[in-house]
C-alpha cells in the first residue's frame, strides 16, 4: 500500500515493525470471539493482525488521506473502517459491540480516550494500548508520587493491570522523541455512581497544589465545613491534598459527602 507521511499535529507515529505484534497479541489475550476496537489504524499493520487473531474490527481513524490505502489493505477482511474523531464518534453505538480496545493510540488523545472508555464503553472489558512511557506510568502510579493523579485514579477504579511491555522507538515511523509502552489492564466493576466519583477526582487535581477542601470548594461540590467533615469522616487530615488519597479513598469520600 503506498504510506502516506504521519502528521504530527495528529499524533501519528506508525507501527511499523511487525514483531511486536505478537507481543500486542499475548497482553491483549485476543480470541477468535473478541470484537476489538482500533484507534488510529495508520497504515494497518496491527489491523491487518487483529483480524486475523478475532472475530471482528472496529478501526477508527481520523486521517481521510490514508483511507485509500487501508481499504486497499484491509479489502475482504472482517474490519469495519469509522472514520472521524474517536473523542466525538458515538463509539457506544458500535454494532457489535467491542469486548476490548487495543492501539497503538495518538499520543494526542490516548488519555482522554482512555479515561472516557471507562464508563463510556461499559462493554469493553479489555484494554490493550501503546502509549507514551510516562503515560503508561501515570495509569497506574501510586498515591504521593509525582506520576499520581486524576487519570491513575480513575483507570485504577475501574480496572486492575494484567501486563506491561517497554517499546524502542525504531519500532515506529516517523521515529517519535519519547519513549512509549504496551499497558494492559482488566476491568473490574466499577464503584456505585461512578459519575459522582469522576467528578470528585476531577474537581481534586484540578488544582494540584491546594488542599483538597480548597480545591473542592472552587469546584462547587463542597464547602469547606462539608469537605473538612468528609475527610475527617473517613480518617484523613483535612489538610490533606489529592494526591495523598489512594483511589478506594475517593469513593468513601464521594459517599460521605453525599451525606453531609
């Protein structure tokens, strides 16, 4: 197929190298009855792979340059090409539903994508991507550490990490600056009004720096009585800030501010 070049601005880095794909194979567990989401296809290697691997594709792609070539590579294979903004598209009204997403993400969107697909694709019970390594580590970071925040919180939540994989950047083209990993993660079930909970988390690292009732009480979702009360209600200080909080802590305190 003739490779268009990537554009930066989209966040295209090409998977080029064909070895990784078993790698990608193993973590995301692929099964002849999977019905697998794809963000950013690009020229279609891992697509071409996944169809081979499931029962169904879902590739969505954003780059109407490429259509031509994908078709081309992808003609009389069980993948349906969507082409738009995967943030805009209503991926919820995908037919059939995807059971698991697995990309090699933009690294503009990976992880708003991510964090909307937790409770936006309630079907997917598998995720499989290649993102950025600092990203990757931000996923799953741990409370107090500099990676830790708003997003660890909220992929924690909602799943459990099942396998990690560092990529070298010869694997891509154009070569990308930043390093990048495979990260894969199961979900579990999510907390009761998860909604609640987001916007908790969210209103939390909106600013960092500030105690947690401050930054609740900016937000509107708590003033500072409410908030101080909460905190002591589930045994933290209540100068405590966001990041000290491990993420079950966010849904006792979600819960006892409902409360207040």
């Amino acid at each position: 197929m003739s490779r268009s070049a990537a554009r930066r601005e989209l966040g295209q880095h090409f998977l080029v190298d064909e070895n990784l794909l078993g790698v990608i194979g193993r973590l995301a567990d692929l099964a002849a009855d999977d019905v697998v989401l794809e963000i950013g296809p690009g020229f279609g290697v891992l697509t071409r792979y996944l169809a081979d691997h499931t029962g169904h594709v879902h590739a969505v792609e954003l780059d109407r340059s490429l259509e031509p070539g994908l078709r081309e590579a992808l003609a009389g294979r069980n993948v349906e090409l969507h082409f738009g903004d995967a943030l805009r598209l209503d991926l919820g009204r995908l037919d059939p539903v995807p059971t698991k997403l697995v990309s090699n993400l933009p690294y503009n969107i990976a992880t708003p994508l991510v964090v909307e697909s937790l409770d936006g694709l309630p079907s997917v019970q598998l995720w499989c991507v290649m993102v950025q390594r600092e990203v990757a580590d931000r996923f799953f970071a741990q409370p107090s550490t500099k990676a830790y925040g708003g997003v660890s919180v909220l992929v924690q939540l909602a799943a459990e990490r099942t396998g990690f994989h560092r990529v070298s950047r010869e694997v891509f083209r154009p070569r990308p600056n930043v390093e990048s990993a495979l990260v894969a993660f199961r979900r579990r079930e999510l907390p009761a009004d998860y909604a609640r909970v987001k916007r908790l988390v969210t209103a939390a690292f909106a600013h960092r720096r500030k105690r947690l009732t401050n930054s609740l009480e900016l937000a509107n979702l708590a003033d500072a009585t409410a908030a101080t009360a909460a905190l002591e209600a589930i045994g933290r200080d209540p100068q405590a800030r966001a990041e000290e909080l491990a993420p079950p802590e966010f849904v006792l305190l979600a819960q006892a501010l409902a409360t207040e």
